[in-house]
C-alpha cells in the first residue's frame, strides 16, 4: 500500500489522473505527455479501468509502464462492473506483479442474466472493498466520494453515511469526484468527520481546457458546476475560442487549488485528460508561490 502510506506520511502534493488511450498507435504520444507530468514528480498517478472488460489490459500495461519506466507510485482503479472473484485475483495478482499495490475501488451495475438476476456479488464498491482488504492485506484501497452528493443518493446525508461505511470496511482514503465549489470539499469532509472518520480526502481538481471537454466531462459524471463559472466559460469561448476557454479555466484552476490547500487539504489529485501543458504550468506556478514544497 505504497500510495495509502505516503499520502498519510507526505506534506502538501499534488497527484495525476490518466486514462489508457484505446488505439495503441497513440501510445508514444501519451507516454511523451505521462513524462513530462512524472517530471514534476507527482506523489502518485492514477489509471482508469475500462468497465465490462474494454481496456483492462491497456491499464495493466499503461500501469506497468508509468511504473517501472518512469518511477511512478500508481494508484489502479478497479470497478465491480462484470468482476467476478477470479478477474478481481487476477487484476490485483497482475498489479501486483507490475509493482502496484494500490487501487481505487469504484461501484457498478453487477451482472445481471436474461431473467434480471444479479449474477455478480460485488455490486458496490464496499463490496470490492470488503473482498480486496480480507485477501489482499498488503493493498492500499481507496474509494470516490462525492462532495456533491453521489447522483443516485436520495440526499448528501444518505450518501455521506454511505461512504463513511466504505471506508469502515477497509478502505484507506477517499478520491473526490471532480467540484468547482470548495465549500461542498469542506463540508463534506466534515460531515465524514462528524460521523468519526479520519481518513484522508484527497480533492480532485478538473482543470477546464475547453468548453466541449468540460460539457462532455460533466454529462458524464453528473457533477454540478455553478451558473456564474459556466457562463464565464462560456463567454470566454465567445470572445476567443478554446484558447480563452483554456486561459479561463487556468485561472480558475490556480485560485481553486490555492484555496484549498490554504485551507488544509493535504493535497490535489489533478484530472489531466491525458494532457501535459496546463498540468505542467499549473504545478509549476503554483510552486514558485510556495505550494508543494
């Protein structure tokens, strides 16, 4: 559990989210951006996982590379969508092998038959959680947590007891979904804390680098994003394009995590989308102001 333990040993640092490009011909182009980014020497990286059986050997060897190449501590994600016991041993066996002894434990659907029956037993992530911990002890585990509320959650309470019995079942640290309020990050931790929780909760920050990312992004997730920032957005792509948008969303990015190390998160975990310049520029600024030092 390398990921788990240097989180609780470092100061302020900042993290990396990748995802494994599906067409290998673009491999080079991803690993020369992945380079630039281990250069600034994030804490760790995390690598996304294909649900239903997609990408999961890309992320193996994506985790495998950034690992042994580069001298990343990798953080995998792992999703309950179509695992069975046997894929869960053997992702987990193969990380391991790869030198990678953290992962991310995400929810799902579970499997169901032509009668609807749910063939799957890990249904939600606490499910992977339970599993993961009691036979592989030596793994660090985190889980998502939703400063915005999950969006099947009938309310932020029910969903904040819900994530508290995640973590209770042997998770180590909690990854936030992507917010542009800070105030929803710290309430959120406190409410975990009110419930007797004192397991990190790493921040994640999403850069916004165009209005067509961010409103694909969005759809995706079900995050919210404030009327007034949206529309800032959206009048910056009016008056220049991406390019503005971009200038916009660097800003905005700067003063978000400034604000929230300022105010004691113990560091940011940073959606790149799989691109190096912004990340690059924002770290390095944000060093020269005295952050991650």
């Amino acid at each position: 559990m390398q990921v788990a333990q240097n989180i609780n040993e470092a100061g302020q640092f900042f993290s990396f989210e990748f995802f494994p490009p599906k067409d290998k011909s673009t491999w080079p182009v991803f690993m020369e951006r992945a380079a630039r980014l281990a250069a600034l020497k994030p804490l760790f990286a995390s690598v996304t996982y294909g649900a239903g059986g997609t990408s999961h050997d890309n992320s193996l060897e994506i985790c495998s590379l950034l690992k042994k190449d580069m001298g990343i501590d990798i953080l995998a994600h792992l999703t309950c969508v179509g695992a069975s016991e046997q894929s869960i041993d053997e992702f987990v066996s193969r990380l391991g092998q790869a030198g990678v002894s953290d992962i991310l434990a995400l929810g799902g659907d579970g499997v169901k038959d032509g009668n609807g029956e749910v063939q799957s037993r890990f249904f939600h992530a606490s499910d992977l959680v339970e599993y993961v911990d009691d036979k592989f002890s030596e793994v660090g585990i985190a889980v998502a947590g939703y400063p915005g509320g999950h969006p099947e959650s009938p309310s932020i309470a029910a969903d904040i007891e819900i994530h508290n019995s995640k973590l209770s079942k042997g998770a180590d640290f909690t990854m936030t979904q992507l917010f542009f309020d800070n105030r929803l990050y710290f309430d959120y931790v406190d409410r975990l804390g009110e419930l007797g929780s004192s397991a990190p909760v790493i921040p994640g920050v999403l850069p916004i680098q165009s209005l067509s990312s961010l409103r694909r992004i969005m759809s995706l997730c079900g995050a919210g994003i404030p009327g007034d920032l949206y529309c800032g957005v959206e009048k910056a792509f009016e008056k220049g394009g991406d390019e503005a948008v971009m200038a916009f969303g660097f800003e905005f990015a700067r003063k978000q995590i400034a604000d929230l190390l300022d105010k004691g998160a113990p560091g940011v975990h940073i959606y790149s989308l799989n691109r190096a310049a912004m990340c690059e520029r924002l770290v390095t600024d944000l060093k020269s102001d005295g952050y991650f030092n």
